[in-house]
C-alpha cells in the first residue's frame, strides 16, 4: 500500500497489515504512536519480535483499536464482504472527528464492493487502481454515516445448531470461516464421525477450531476429561471462549504452537479451511501431520476431513502406518490415522 503522508501527528492504527516496511515507514512520519492490530496470533507474534524495541511502533494483542481518537489509520481490506464493512465500521467509530483512513486491497477479494458501498455515505478519493490492487481514502465521513447493522459485524453473535439430538449455542461472527453456516466441510464431519471408534475419557484437541463446535459435539462424543480449542484467529478464539467460558481455548499456530501444558492427546481432529492456492493446503498439512504424531499418544487419533481434491490421505500416509478412508462418493473424505507406536 502506497500514498502514505509525508508527515502524521497524532496517533495511527493499522489493522491486518503484515509489512514490517510500511509499518516502518508509517512511524517515520512523526505520528505520536503506531499501534498495530491484527485478527492473526501468529502475524501479531512476527510483528511484536519485529518491532519489540520500537519506540513508536506498538503491536497489541487485539484485532481492532479500543480507543478512539486517532488521527490516521490504514485498512488492509479482509476477504470476507461482511467482516470488511464491519472493520470499516471500526476504523471509523475511532478515527478523531478530522481523521483520516487509507484503504487498499484486492478489488477482487472485497475491494471494489467496500469501496461502492463507502462512496455512498462519504467522498472517496481513488489514488490507484489495478486489476489487482484498489487504494482510496475516505474523507468527510464519520461512523454515524455508516448504517447500522455494519457495526454489527464485528460483533460475536449467538447462533444455535442441532446437531444429533442436542442443540448447541455458539458465539460466532464475520472474519471466522464458514461463521454463518455449517460448511460442507465441517458438515461431513458431523455426517461421518460417528462411524468412528473413539476413545473415551482423554484428552482432545479442536484443531483450527473457528467458533468451537465441532470440539462441543466431540465432547459429547468421547466424554474426555479435557478439551482443548485452538486456532490462531483471536476472533475465533474471543467466541470459542464465550461458547465455551469454562474451556481451554489456545490462540497458537498449529504447526509451531506450544502445547506442552496439555500433551499428550487422544484425539487430534480438524477441518483445515480449503484455500484459493492449492499449495498452501498441502503445506500446511506436510506440516501438520508430522506434528501430530509428536503430540499423540500411543495409540491416539488424528482426524481430518478435506476435499479429495487435496489428497491429504497420501500426506498423511507419509507419517502414519495405519490410514483409514471414509468417502461417499462426495467431494469430501475423512482420513482416520492411528497411532499404533
């Protein structure tokens, strides 16, 4: 993101920018503090170790801004429609009455849409368009222009599912995969898991949790003496905590997380989210897999389901002797791998 001030006084925000260098750039123009917010645990981890000595620079363990006031901010658009109007939304409830917010984005990812839809309550200046990048600023605008329910969406909300015979409350928001629905995804999770022997009374771990479900329902299932969300999400670990107030809810990195107070487990199950590249799927599980087999027990089980598309059975494979399938014929399966060390 281009077409930074010259000169800032005041205090500046960033949310869910990860560039050290225009952060670094941002607090060489004289702003009083740059405070930096990110939705990612692990971003915010790389950042805090980057500028740990910074006198301006400020990483916070939040995804958006408390306090108001501030007399700049730069939005890096989200993906998700939703979660990028109620960040904008944010952004400007803490904008001072005369700040100013730099904007910019893949207009494919969201980018284009935020833009007409702000134009229509304030003047919005175009500093940049290309088929891949959108930058604008919104001037003569103040949060109470923008309509109501934008301010809603980042706010966790209750959400109830029926699932078997049971009825489970979930907090759950914009900005948390599949946060308004049951994906395809987790659904197959749900259609299939009890087809699986599980072991009772352990220790389980939510992997990738988003708002917590799938680690109520196994509760229910495997009646462990300890449950254990996680996700590096810190809004998908905010509603996880208030769907589950009594539970451990981690905001760690999958791959790289410090798990050591609650290892080993019985059960390790996840629904990794599909993304765009097909590559940072599969990396991510080259990844996963061999981690599992260090935090399971003799005898424990990693559970995934995935689209077949990403032949996570053949990663899995690599590391584990005994690799169970569970398909339908669909487009997804679950891979069943067994300890048996």
């Amino acid at each position: 993101m281009r077409h930074l001030p010259a000169e800032l006084s005041g205090r500046v925000f960033t949310i869910h920018l990860n560039d050290s260098d225009l952060i670094t750039t941002l607090a060489q123009t004289g702003a009083e503090a740059v405070d930096v917010f990110h939705p990612d645990a692990v971003v915010l981890a790389h950042l805090r170790n980057t500028f740990a000595d910074h006198p301006v620079v400020r990483v916070l363990d939040s995804v958006f801004p408390q306090e108001a006031g501030y007399s700049f901010g730069v939005l890096q658009i989200p993906v998700s429609p939703s979660f990028a109007m109620g960040t904008a939304a944010v952004c400007l409830q803490r904008l001072a009455p005369d700040g100013r917010l730099l904007i910019g984005g893949n207009p494919r990812l969201g980018g284009l849409s935020l833009l007409r839809k702000l134009a229509v309550f304030s003047a919005v200046e175009v500093f940049e368009e290309t088929w891949d990048h959108i930058i604008y600023q919104i001037v003569e605008i103040s949060s109470a222009d923008v309509p109501e329910e934008w301010h809603q969406f980042w706010q966790p909300q209750p959400r109830t599912y029926h699932v078997y015979d049971r009825l489970y409350q979930v907090y759950t928001q914009p900005g948390i995969f599949s946060w308004h629905k049951i994906d395809p995804g987790p659904q197959y999770f749900l259609d299939h898991i009890r087809e699986v022997s599980l072991p009772q009374g352990g220790t389980i771990m939510d992997a990738g949790c988003g708002y917590g479900l799938l680690g109520m329902v196994m509760r229910d299932l495997c009646q462990p003496r300890r449950t254990v969300w996680v996700d590096k999400n810190l809004m998908a670990v905010r509603c996880t905590q208030l769907g589950v107030p009594e539970g451990i809810v981690l905001a760690e990195d999958l791959v790289s997380g410090d798990f050591s107070s609650y290892e080993p487990f019985d059960v390790i199950f996840c629904v990794p989210p599909y993304y765009d590249a097909y590559t940072e799927s599969t990396d991510f599980m080259a990844a996963f897999a061999p981690r599992t087999r260090q935090l399971l027990t003799s005898g424990g089980l990693l559970i995934i389901v995935a689209n077949t598309v990403l032949k996570f059975h053949d990663l899995i494979k690599q590391h584990y002797d005994d690799v169970l399938n569970i398909k339908d014929g669909g487009f997804f399966e679950m891979v069943v791998a067994h300890r048996d060390d």
